[in-house]
C-alpha cells in the first residue's frame, strides 16, 4: 500500500501553504454519538493555497470531520473558522454562501436533468437573491458561471447530454463541477477518484492540480498514490483524533502511521 514519492510538478514538501495564513482551523473540535467520539479535540489549520490531504482507516472520523465542516454535523463541542470568520453550526447553505464547496463521496446528481442544468443550479443557489420575476439579466450571468464551471472540469462539450448517461469518472468530475459554480474559496473533495479507472483517475488528478492554482483544497482519499503525488501536507486520523501531521514524505516514514494505516 505504500506510494513512491510523487514525480509531478508540485513538490508536497515545499508546498505552497507552508507559511501562509490558515484559511481554516477547527480547534477542540468533538463529535459525540451517545457514547461514541466521532471527533475528539481536533485541532486542525489549514493554509490558503494549501492542498490538504486527510487519511485514515475506516472509521477514523474523516467524513464526520466534512460533515462538521459543511455544516451537515453539528458539532458537539468546539469552534470552526473560516476565512476568519466562526462558522460553528451553521447551516449548510450560509457555509456555501461564505466560500465552501464539497464534492461528496457518493454520487449525488440529477441523473434525468442535463449536465449543465445540474451545474446551473448548483451557480443559481450561490445567488440566493435571484428570482425569475426581477432578474431577467442574470440568467445569461448564471448560465455564463455554469458554463465556466463545465468548462474547468472538461465536461462543456457535453453540456446538453443527460447526467445519467456521462461515464462514471465524468460523473465524479460533474460532482465538482457543481461544487465550483457555487464559487468556493475552499473546495473540499470527498473521495474523488473512488470506483474510477486508471485513466480516469489520471484525469481527475490533472484536474485538481489544475484547480489547486486558485482554490485551497481539502481531500479526503484512499488511493496512496493519489494522496502522495496531490498533496502538500496530510493528516492522519485515527479514532477521531490527529494521529499525526506532515508531508507526504514525513507521513510515510511516520512509525505510528506505518503501523496503524499504511502497514508496509
């Protein structure tokens, strides 16, 4: 299971967020289920332009962790900031509204409605004001940013085909797509390149390399090697807390990782 270090462009260990201002940090963050910590005083920041990996077994806390972040979790105790801002149990629309878009893990489309209808609604909601009755100029602004939204994820010749009728990786990629016509400042991707081919995950890694020079990226993954090539730093979590922080050269070398996730 063990990667080789990556051979791309980036360099994870001299990544572009070493230094920066964190863009986001959650600090003592816990979820409790009855008595199950999902979460347990997770102390989290992440860099502005940074892309961010976070790994882990299988019920380590990843998807609670996104949950709390969007807003689909409200945490038991503990605070979230974003952009400077506290965004403690908001509701998934205001945390869209200030700058945070997810992809999600499991396929959520509208398979019977175009790609670019799915897309446009996704650029729709970010403009909550708008109404068909006293905004008829925005529409062509809504279409021009779904378009746009297409465009980045390689998916704009296929505008008008049904949803259900992309492949699986055009659909994983469509899944971000919507999530960039909502206009994020931070885009957090849910298992990407879960079910997809070789060469689809090739794309999609493309893809997000071409994304993280605008955006700061957070990434939940389980392909290593897409980990280790994609990521400046990565955290580990492991029953709810952090196991342990680094580049993707240190986290390989990590003792307490090898032995509780990577298992060489």
């Amino acid at each position: 299971m063990r990667a080789e270090p990556s051979t791309g462009e980036r360099s994870p260990a001299t990544g572009r967020g070493a230094g920066a201002t964190p863009i986001l940090r959650t600090e003592e963050l816990s979820v409790r289920f009855g008595g199950l910590a999902a979460l347990n005083q997770v102390n989290f920041e992440l860099a502005r332009d940074e892309v961010r990996a976070i790994i882990g077994p299988n019920g380590a806390g990843k998807s609670t962790f996104f949950n709390c972040l969007t807003g689909v979790l409200r945490p038991s105790a503990g605070r979230i900031v974003f952009d400077g801002e506290e965004i403690t149990g908001l509701a998934s629309n205001k945390i869209s509204q200030k700058g945070i878009a997810r992809s999600y893990q499991i396929t959520s489309l509208m398979p019977n409605a175009s790609t670019l209808e799915n897309v446009r609604i996704a650029a729709q909601s970010r403009r909550h004001s708008w109404n068909i009755v006293s905004h008829h100029s925005a529409f062509a602004d809504i279409n021009g940013r779904a378009e746009e939204a297409l465009d980045a994820v390689g998916l704009l010749a296929k505008a008008d085909e049904l949803a259900a009728n992309l492949s699986h990786g055009e659909q994983r990629n469509l899944e971000i797509g919507i999530a960039l016509a909502t206009e994020p400042t931070l885009l957090l991707l849910d298992e990407p390149t879960a079910g997809m081919s070789a060469a689809e995950t090739h794309d999609t890694m493309e893809l997000v390399r071409r994304l993280s020079k605008d955006l700061t990226i957070l990434i939940v993954e389980h392909d290593m090697q897409v980990v280790m090539e994609l990521a400046d730093r990565i955290t580990v979590l492991h029953y709810g807390e952090v196991l342990a922080e680094g580049t993707p050269a240190e986290i390989q070398e990590n003792p307490k990782v090898l032995e509780v996730y990577l298992k060489t």
